[in-house]
C-alpha cells in the first residue's frame, strides 16, 4: 500500500469521524437516580439537556440528598454518552484505538 493510498484512507476515516461526530450530537441518552426521582438526559457529545425531578424529592431541610440524587444521575448519563460514542467510533475505526478519538 503507497502513501497516497495511506492518506487516502486516513481522510476518509477522518471524514466518517467528522460525520460520527455530527450525528452523535443529536443523539440522546437519559440516566436516573433516586428510583426515577432525577432524570437527566445529555447529547452523545456529552452535554446535558435537561435535568427534571419530582417535586417530591424537593425537601428544604435535605437539599444535601437532592444534590447528591443530580450528581449521580449526571454522571450516569454522561457516562452512558460516553459509551454511546465510543460504540459509534469504533465502527468507523474497525476497532482500533486512535488517540484523542475516544471523546471529542
């Protein structure tokens, strides 16, 4: 294989990674913690879109547990993103682990 075929090849992947990265943008995935009482969902590009939680979790004298209930919703559906991208580019990169690929 020459080094334009190379090149050629890494501009396409390059290209379908571009795409990926488009498409997982529009992409959504939700987490919940709490029995459902915390809800967050975030873009394949992992940022969160909305937050909703039941008005009765709101407790004034414990706003420590309904912090504690967004932290870890939060961190489940950025977790759940980062899986849903991860899952996408290595269809584009048959696998291989390129660096600075695993998040964009």
């Amino acid at each position: 294989m020459g080094m334009q075929e190379i090149m050629r090849q890494a501009q396409q992947m390059q290209k379908k990674i571009a795409q990926v990265q488009e498409e997982m943008a529009n992409k959504t995935v939700s987490a919940s913690s709490g029995g459902g009482m915390v809800s967050v969902t975030a873009t394949g590009s992992q940022e969160i879109t909305e937050v909703q939680i039941d008005p009765g979790v709101v407790d004034p004298e414990d706003v420590g547990m309904l912090q504690d209930l967004i932290v870890a919703a939060s961190n489940e559906a950025l977790k759940k993103a980062k899986e849903m991208m991860e899952e996408e580019m290595s269809k584009v990169t048959g696998g291989m682990k390129l660096p600075g690929m695993g998040m964009m």
